[in-house]
C-alpha cells in the first residue's frame, strides 16, 4: 500500500489533500480522482454550470506528481 495525495486544482477551488490515501496502486488512485471529479462536476451541473479546464494532480510523499487527470478525462461527452 502506498499514500497518493489528490489534489484538487481548478478556477474556481484549489484543495490539497494534505492526509492522503492508502490505495494499492496509482490505477487506484487515478480511479479515485475519476470518482472525485464526476462528484464535483454534479454538483456544479445542479447549480447551472460546467467548467472543465480543472485537474486533479495525484502526488506521492515527496511531492512528486505521478499522474494528473483532467477534468475532461473523466467525463464522456455527447453532443446533439
């Protein structure tokens, strides 16, 4: 088990996951943001927008980004 810091980064809120997570791999970790970002996106739909120029950097104990997803990356979009 490894700890994979999430830190949240768009316009709008910039938050560091200082505590971490105990997850088994950094596909864990990126599925975690995944489900981090579809949670935030929802909220943001329900109050009549959708800014998806956001990030989520994954991190290990020293600092070093592993991997980022966008918040793109973790929606499908479907035009008319």
């Amino acid at each position: 088990m490894e700890t994979y810091h999430l830190h949240l980064i768009n316009t709008r809120v910039d938050a560091d996951d200082r505590e971490g997570h105990l997850l088994a791999s950094l596909d864990e970790a990126r599925a975690m943001a995944i489900d981090g970002i579809r949670g935030y996106l929802s909220h943001e739909v329900r109050g009549g927008q959708l800014d998806l120029r956001g990030r989520i950097d994954i991190e290990d104990d020293d600092g070093a980004v592993l991997a980022s997803v966008r918040f793109e990356e973790a929606i499908e979009i479907t035009r008319a």
